[in-house]
C-alpha cells in the first residue's frame, strides 16, 4: 500500500479498497518501524490520526468528500498544529503546544487529510543538512551515512522513504527543492503569497512559502490546490482564485520554450549532474520543447544578497523569542537581562545565533546602507534578471544542487561550503518566483533533483511540465529498498 501515490490512495479510498483508518494504520506502522533510524518525524500523532481517519471514513460512506479526503500526510514542524507540539526544530520551541492552527494545516484539514504527525527540520528552517535540528538529524533514506537535504529534510525523507504519501515543506532559500533533489521526490516552492504564511513560524518573511513534497508532480497538483489560496490574516497573501491545478497537468508541451542559465552549468556543478538535466532536457524535446541559452549575469549576486536579507529578517522574526512570552525559560534567572541572556543563550543552537548575530549586525544603524539597503537593490536586479529571461523563455531549467546529498560532518563546520548547496534556488526565493525539483536520475546510487522554473503564478504549467515529464519516465517511481 504505502508504494502507491497519493493520487492512488485516493482513489483506492474512493473505491472503498480499504479504509482511511487502514491506510492511516498501515502508515503509522511503516513511521513506527523506519522512524528509529531515519528520524524524518518529531512527533507522530497516532490519536489524532485515527480519529481523522474515522471521520473521513464516515464521509466517504456517504459518498461525499473531495480529491484527498481519508489521505495520510504530514506536516512540517514549522506549522502551527493546534494542541501539537510545534517545535521548529529548536530546543526554544521544545514545549510548545500551539494553541491553533496554521492557516496550511487548516486548510489541509478541511480538505479531509489526515495527519500522521510532525516532521523534523533544520532548526528554524535554517539549514540545508537537517543537521541543525535539535532533534538530531534526518537520515537520507537512500544512504543513512548521508544527509537528506534541509530545511525541509524530514519532509523530504519520509516521502521519499514512503512512511507518508505527501507531505508539506517551507522553501525560503531552496528548503523544499534541495530535499526534494537529495531524496528523491518532487516539490514545489509556488509564488511568494500563493500559499499563507500565517501560523507558519517565521524566519525571513519575505522570502518564507509553504509547499507541497510528494513523489509525483500530481500528487503535489492535489496539495497545492488544498493549500493555496487567499487569507486575510496574512498581509502578503494574493487575492486570487485558486486554478484545478490537476485539469491542465496533461496539457500537452509542443511548442514549449525551455531556457537554461549558462551561469547554472558553469564550475562547481558536479558534471555528472550536468549531463542528467542535459538528458531530461533532451526528453523534453522529444515532448516537442525548443531550448536556448540564456543569461541571468547577476546570479553571482543572491548568496551575497540572500545572507543579508534572510539573517536581517531572521534577527527581528526571533526576537520574540525572549523567555518571557512562550517556549523556553531558563532556570533561576538572576534579573530580566539574565532571563534574555540565558534562555535565548540555551534556547537556539548555534546556526540559529550565527544568523540573529550577522542580521542584527547588517540591520544596525551605519550599517543598514551598506548592507540591507544594497542587497535589496540586488534583489530588484536579479527579479528583473528573471523578467528579462521570461520575456523569451516560458521555463528556466537547471540543476537543483551543485551535489547529491554529502556525508554527515562534510560541510557542518564550514558555513560558506553549507550555503553553496542552494546557489541555484535561492534567486528564485529573491525574486518570489515558482520554482520545482524533479527528480532525474542517478548519481553514485544517490537522487538528483532538475529545477524547474516559472513565472510568477505559473504552477499550473510548472506541475504540466513536470508531470508530462513523470509520464515518459520513472525516476520519480524509484523509492529505498526499505
Ligand atoms: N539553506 C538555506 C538557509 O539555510 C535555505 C533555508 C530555507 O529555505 N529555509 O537559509
């Protein structure tokens, strides 16, 4: 059971194959059994499951429900999951039961899914390993020696390892498509203001967006239409109606006009890695796609402007976190200085203070000119980089990830090695663009991950394309021999 798609699940439900509390039970005893070694989950929430499951049985009984009533999911710790622990990853956040819930989780649940638990994460999304977690770290289900990618690594992992058929993952700098690529698995990171922020905890706001993980462009067609949508209570969420995003997944590609970055293929990508995206791109022209080279020249500019924008917002987002209001508090503080000095000292991890530190740094005054003031005038560049490129081309692709997934320790010690595994995705996050990963093959027996990407509010053709994709091959079919 746990091979099929969500898609099939659900239509397997729909056919009264099984039950949504079977399927839910079947899921729970494949996360009781992999848990322990691939660590993809901070919290299973079995009663709760079951007790979804039951009612999304009694609504399929009466033949109602929509495309993902009875579905297991799983959502990522950074949602806010009413009387949930919602943990962030962080040791700050450790005892935290969110009083409500996430506009995301929300939605998912009036949608009919029903939740298996939470799903481990870089500490405050900060990350590109998962080895910042406090929870320790997630395992890649292809190779438990090797990381699975972060932020959104438990995300990633337990899709890819089949303990959850779909689940959801935040991107602010690449968090959804570089797990997807270490993995295995397909994910999109849609449009800033798509998909609402609210009860999402935040890092850097105006880059944070929610989105679906999954093993097929499909299944992540269900998701994204559950999620998406206008809500008032975020004020970056677009006015917009949400498209079936699953009625032009089949569109056919005749015609379409793909454009690869040369600044994408250029030192440091593996070339291995090169020669896969240049053999999905040969499949795409089968499909009937024209290619050409194009150009973002500031590209070199979003690690730069990216580890500027994203600590500087980080550093006022967590301010919060004080000891005073929720999450943790030290012992016996001496005074209020002593409160904040110790419970935000024992609270974070160390990646967590490197980013308040660097952003307080860039935010304070002599220096915000130098600093935020500049790389967010790289930012309007490198949008109008993408603007340009989209004038030509209707899909920029390219690799995911320099690399396939490294060794644990490889790059942990050396930040500026750990923020290149996103030098391809964090320009789209920069831009607020839709960007996927899709997975394209194999190197050295681990995953590797295609970016795809759109226009602004162009996921219903990003997920066609990549679904006409996933026809044609099985790369996405692959999973772990666990
Ligand atoms: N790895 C990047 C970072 O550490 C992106 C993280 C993310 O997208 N949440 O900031």
């Amino acid at each position: 059971m746990h091979e099929k798609t969500l898609a099939e699940l659900a239509l397997g439900l729909k056919m009264k194959e099984y039950s949504s509390e079977e399927l839910t039970q079947a899921f729970l005893s494949r996360i009781g059994h992999l848990n322990p070694t691939l660590n993809a989950f901070i919290t299973v929430t079995e009663d709760g499951a079951l007790a979804d499951a039951r009612s999304a049985d009694a609504v399929l009984a009466k033949g109602a429900g929509g495309p993902l009533t009875g579905v297991p999911i799983a959502q990522k710790d950074i949602f806010c999951t009413k009387g949930v622990r919602s943990s962030c990853g962080s040791r700050m956040l450790d005892n935290f039961i969110s009083p409500y819930d996430a506009t995301v989780v929300e939605r998912l649940q009036q949608a009919g899914t029903v939740m298996l638990g939470k799903l481990n994460m870089d500490e405050f999304a900060m990350g590109s390993s998962n080895e910042t977690s406090y929870y320790g770290p997630v395992k890649n289900p292809w190779d438990t020696g090797s990381v699975p990618g972060g932020s959104s690594g438990g995300s990633a992992a337990a899709v890819a390892a089949r303990m959850v058929p779909g689940a959801t993952g935040t991107d602010t700098g690449g968090s959804i498509r570089q797990p997807a690529s270490f993995c295995g698995i397909t994910g999109l990171k849609p449009t800033y203001g798509l998909v609402s922020r609210w009860g999402m905890i935040a890092f850097a706001s105006s880059l944070d967006q929610a989105g679906p993980m999954a093993a097929t462009a499909e299944d992540c067609a269900l998701l994204l239409g559950a999620m998406a949508g206008f809500d008032p209570r975020d004020s970056t969420s677009l006015d917009r109606p949400v498209p079936d995003y699953s009625a032009t997944l089949n569109d056919c590609l005749a015609g379409l006009r793909i454009g690869l970055p040369k600044e994408f293929f250029g030192d440091g990508l593996d070339p291995d890695i090169a020669r896969l995206i240049h053999a999905a791109v040969d499949e795409y022209q089968k499909l009937g796609a024209t290619v050409r080279e194009i150009s973002l020249p500031n590209m070199h500019l979003s690690g730069p402007a990216y580890y500027v924008v994203a600590p500087a917002e980080c550093s006022s987002n967590l301010a919060r976190l004080d000891g005073v209001r929720y999450g943790y508090r030290c012992q016996k503080p001496k005074d209020l200085k002593d409160l904040y000095m110790r419970s935000r000292g024992e609270g974070f991890g160390a990646e967590v203070k490197r980013r308040i530190l660097i952003g307080t740094y860039a935010l304070s005054a002599g220096y915000y000119d130098a600093y935020y003031l500049k790389a967010q005038k790289i930012r309007r560049l490198i949008s109008e980089d993408f603007k340009r490129a989209f004038a030509e081309v209707d899909v920029i692709m390219g690799p995911t990830s320099p690399s396939v997934a490294f060794r644990f320790g490889e790059k942990s010690a050396d930040p500026i090695a750990m923020y290149l595994s996103d030098i391809y995705t964090i320009a789209v996050n920069l831009a607020g663009l839709p960007g996927m990963s899709i997975p394209v093959g194999f190197s050295t027996n681990l995953p590797v991950g295609m970016q795809l990407i759109g226009n602004y509010f162009a996921e219903e053709r990003l997920l066609n394309i990549a679904h006409r994709y996933q026809q044609v091959t099985d790369w996405h079919t692959r999973s772990p021999d666990l």
